[in-house]
C-alpha cells in the first residue's frame, strides 16, 4: 500500500520505544511540539525519510514508527491483534511516552489505525492527519490483490506473497524498478513482516466499517491529505470524508498514494500550514 521509501534522511536516529505490550521500532528527529508518524500497510517508519529533516528543521520532534508486527517492530502471532483498534493501543503508549498533545498523522492503513486512537483518547492529541486513508474499507484493485493473495500467503508463506506480489507490480504499465540497494531493502522489510500482520492487517482493510461520523464528534483539529493521483480510496470518497469531518484538504499535485515519497516538499508544506494554523 505504500510507494517506495527514500533512502534515510540524515539527522533522524534509530530507536527502540519501550511500551508495556512490547518494543516499537522508531526513526527520531528534532525537538518542539511531537509529531507521529503512523506507516500504511506493507509499509514501515523509512517511509517517512523524507519528511523527517525538514520537520525537524521547522522546529517540530518527529517520530515515526513501524507498527507491531511491521519490519522492525514484533508482534503478536494472533492476526485479530492487527484490528485498528487493537494496534491503537500501541500508538496510544507511544503517545504517552512523546509527552504533550502529539499531531498524528497515519498513511493508508495507519489513518484507520490513527483514527481509532484518537477516538480512543481525544485529550491525547493535537491534531489528526489522514493521508491518503478512507472512511473504511478499502475496495477497488486494492482490494482484488489481497483477496489474491491470501491464500499464497494461507499455503506459501511470506517469501511466495512477496514474488507474487513483485510479479504484479512489474506487470503493471509504467512500473521502474528500483535501485538494487533499495530494491534489497523492500524485499527485506516484507519479509521481516510478521505473517499475522499481514493476514490481520489485510483482513482489517476489508472489514472496517465507517467511523466518520463517531471521528467528526471529536474536537480534535482534522486534516484530510492525499496525492492528486491516488488510487487506493478514490478521492472522490476522500473529499466526501474531508466535508463530513469538517476537515481541512490538501491535495499534493505531482503524487499518488505516498505524497511522503512521490512530492515531500510539498507534503511537509501542506501538513506545516495545518499544523500553524491548529496553533
């Protein structure tokens, strides 16, 4: 669900965050008012590379993490445990740890995990970022490939899924392969996955129902971001989204599905100004 990472932006500092149901993997940045950084789906905290330094320049503390069971994050064996609202309880002890009222931000399948902490404990946060996420679950194309590859997964394990998964993105019109150092890295992050995650996290993106309603009694401050050219939740469906939260809307010209990745300058613009203007 997430577009290829750049390479690590300079200045950010690998950790390890402590959280009673277990360690959380995390790239840092900065000191100011918290930021966290929620990965979507397949994804990881080096998604975000590209954000992290500026952020950090503008005088925010930037975290970004890989979720349970994503890359460097373990997790559960128990694919019920990858629900959103399960997987926001660790985003809420991460939240705890950063201190103040933190602004959250969540890609993809992070939005839906991001929103479920926030309707778990509003007071916690400062602000809500949905980037290029739904108001539930995801359908389309998107939707066909995990009903695909379920059962590889059920049958093969996660090494199968990822050359299946390698075979349709290379059959798709337009595909660049990526540089071999950065090409070894997505195959290493897939495969350090756990396999619950993926067949919990898959299951979640099919089944979550719409929460906008419950999200827009929230008074946390909202925005709504997504790339010009997304193709995961049309964005026809998240603009009806953005309206009924009465959220702000920033669409990312020159961007798909990982504004973060495809234009960060103009994805690091559009969240500063929300930011600014949430005070």
């Amino acid at each position: 669900m997430t577009g290829h990472p750049a390479q690590l932006s300079t200045g950010s500092e690998r950790t390890v965050l402590q959280t009673a149901d277990g360690p959380i993997s995390a790239l840092r940045a900065g000191s100011g008012p918290a930021v966290l950084l929620l990965p979507g789906y397949t994804g990881s905290k080096e998604d975000f590379a590209p954000l992290l330094a500026p952020l950090a320049a503008a005088g925010f503390a930037v975290t970004a993490i890989d979720l349970p069971g994503q890359f460097e994050s373990p997790g559960p064996a128990d694919p019920s445990a990858y629900r959103p609202d399960e997987l926001a309880a660790a985003v809420l002890a991460v939240s705890k740890d950063l201190g103040a009222p933190v602004h959250l931000l969540g890609h993809s399948f992070g939005g839906l995990v991001a929103r479920a902490a926030v309707l778990a404990d509003p007071s916690r946060y400062a602000s809500l970022t949905l980037m290029c996420s739904g108001p539930g679950a995801i359908g389309g194309a998107r939707r066909d490939v995990i009903d695909q590859l379920e059962p590889v997964l059920a049958a093969s394990g996660m090494a199968a899924v990822y050359a299946a998964s390698l075979a349709a993105a290379r059959a798709e019109a337009g595909y660049l392969h990526p540089p071999a150092p950065l090409a070894a890295f997505l195959e290493r992050r897939f495969l350090a996955g756990a396999p619950a995650m993926l067949q919990g996290m898959g299951r979640a993106l099919r089944d979550e129902p719409d929460r906008v309603a419950e999200l827009a009694d929230t008074a946390v401050p909202k925005l709504v971001l997504y790339g010009a050219d997304d193709d995961a939740w049309p964005t026809a469906v998240q603009q009806d989204m953005a309206r009924r939260l009465s959220a702000q809307l920033a669409v990312i010209a020159g961007a798909a599905h990982s504004p973060a990745v495809e234009n960060p300058s103009a994805t690091v613009a559009a969240l500063l100004a929300f930011w600014g203007a949430t005070g």
